[in-house]
C-alpha cells in the first residue's frame, strides 16, 4: 500500500529527512526527467506535503519519497493524470480502500523498485516473438530502435504477436505512427500558453496538461472504436 504523508503533515520528525537534492538523487535513476519544480509542482497539487525548516526549505521523509515514485509511476507507466491519483491517494489517506481506473492490483512502491530493461534478445523472448517480428516492428515505427528495451516495447510487442496471429502485420499499422505524430500535434499546440510562462512549474504543468488532453484523445479514439464495432456486429 502507498505510504501515506501524515507523519509528514502532524509534524512528526522522522529519522531522516531529505532535501530536495537528495530526493533527486535518490528517484533520478528511475525517472530521469524528474526536477526541483517538477517536484515543488506535485506539492502544488497537494499529492505530497514536505515538512518546512525555520528557513522555508522543504524536508521530505521516507513516506514522502514513497509517494512521489508513487505518482511519477502511475504517470509513466499507467498515464494516469494527477487529478485521478490525487482522488485516490485522497481516497486512501482517508482510510478507504480505493482503486484506479487502469484496472488490477495497484503496485507497491519500492526502493528497488525500477523499470526493467531488456537486450534485444531478451525482448523477443519476453514478449514469445520472433526476429523478424520485431525488426517489422522497428521498421513500422511502432518499436524505437534502441541498445534496450522497456517493459513498454514488450507489451507492444506482445500485441503484435497477438495480431500477427490474425493476419495483422507492423507494416499494416504504419498509419498508428502517424496518428500518434498528429495527436502529438494536436498536444503541442494546446500548451503554447502554458509553455510560454515564465514560472519555474510551467513545465511541469505542461507535462500534466498533456497526459490530460492525451487522456481525453484516447476516449474519444476508443468510443469511435467501439462505434464502428457496433457497425461490424449489427
């Protein structure tokens, strides 16, 4: 279960309080991207509460820590958007027992807890595919070539093999690719504002203001799915 920020909140010292450099230097293996406004940004939101010295600077605690690879996780991996798991961490600081909408048992967070790697050779074996499988899949854009591979590139793999099993080829999704290019356009163009701000949070905010508009892309993508499947079974 997430550990929740109240010993942070009621005061409590614990053993070791960290600075926001130390935070940085203990999550930046897993996710590289992470800053001291991305951090300041997720107190902004009130997904986390660092305790305050005498002088303003913020001290987190094992707990606080905890729940920041709690949400950056939920958005990497999950793309969940701040206001959902701010409801369910609200949800659980509350002592309810709630869910997310991404469905299954909600991971627990970790100090070992990092995002597996694969070689090339392992990739294929995880996802039970073949080498020209995947070099399709390269070539179709749909995988990024690369030294190693996330745990990403094997579920999308692993969808492939899934298709290939129906006749569908890489090379039949090219058009994904640039679905996802346009999309991405559609994205860029709604953050002009926030992006041009002058606050150290504007990228962060810009961030999560693109998982939501992407969030809200995917269910209009899968409701005209659904419709055209409609079509299909009437």
């Amino acid at each position: 279960m997430v550990a929740r920020s109240a010993a942070a909140r009621s005061g409590a010292a614990g053993p070791a309080l960290l600075s926001i450099g130390q935070v940085l230097a203990k999550l930046s293996p897993e996710f590289p991207d992470l800053t001291p406004s991305k951090l300041r940004f997720l107190e902004e939101q009130q997904l986390v509460t660092p305790q305050r010295t005498e002088s303003g600077y913020r001290k987190f605690s094992g707990a606080d820590v905890d729940r920041v690879r709690f949400v950056l996780a939920m958005q990497r991996d999950h793309y969940l958007p701040l206001k959902v798991i701010r409801g369910y961490l609200a949800d659980l600081d509350a002592g309810r027992t709630p869910t997310l909408p991404m469905g299954g048992p909600v991971p627990v967070p970790s100090m070992l807890a990092t995002e597996r790697r694969f070689s090339r050779d392992e990739l294929q074996r995880e996802a039970g595919a073949g080498p020209a499988l995947l070099g399709d899949a390269i070539t179709a854009s749909l995988i990024a070539p690369a030294e190693t591979y996330g745990d990403d590139a094997v579920q999308v793999l692993k969808a492939l093999v899934e298709l290939q099993r129906s006749g569908i080829e890489p090379r039949h999704l090219r058009g994904f690719r640039a679905a996802a290019e346009r999309e991405l356009g559609l994205i860029e163009s709604a953050l002009i504002p926030v992006a041009r701000r002058a606050d150290p949070s504007s990228r962060a905010r810009a961030a999560e203001l693109a998982r939501e508009i992407a969030a809200q892309l995917e269910i209009v993508r899968s409701s005209l799915i659904r419709s055209a499947l409609g079509r299909l079974q009437s």
